[in-house]
C-alpha cells in the first residue's frame, strides 16, 4: 500500500472529521444525518491516520509529492557524438 495522500489532504480530512465529531458531541446533528455523517468521519480519521486513500487508488490519483525522475542522457550522448 502506497501512501497516496499529500500532507495538506490529511490535515483537511482530520478538520472535517473533528467538525462533523463536535457536532454531534454538541447535538447539533442527530438521527439519520449521525449516521451518515458518522460514517464519513470514520473513513476520514482511517483514511487520514494511514495516509492512503482506496478511491484515490481506483481513479488514479496521487497528490503526494512524487519521487524525482531520472533523466536519460544516453540519448543526448548518442546525438552529440553523431554530428
């Protein structure tokens, strides 16, 4: 498992769950809307403490930082030793 997840993407994902969490802590939201919200910020806090995101996965996306590419200069080599 690829951590997939850039810092920012954590912190935002935590904020969201800590709101929804003390909204229900103050009975600002109940009933059906607890259990869907609740449901939200579980994958938000499992999602943010891992640092991967299955849906990221599946789509494709990565907005963490990516490692360098190496270039090839092989070719360039080849080029300048031809003319």
């Amino acid at each position: 498992m690829k951590i997939n997840l850039r810092r920012i993407d954590i912190v935002i994902r935590g904020t969201v769950a800590a709101i929804i969490a003390l909204l229900y802590l103050a009975n600002i939201i109940s009933g059906t809307t607890t259990l869907i919200l609740g449901s939200i910020v579980l994958v938000l806090f499992i999602t943010s403490v891992i640092s991967f995101c299955p849906m990221y996965s599946i789509f494709g996306l990565n907005s963490s930082r990516k490692k360098k590419v190496e270039r090839n200069f092989s070719l360039s080599k080849k080029q300048s030793t031809k003319t």
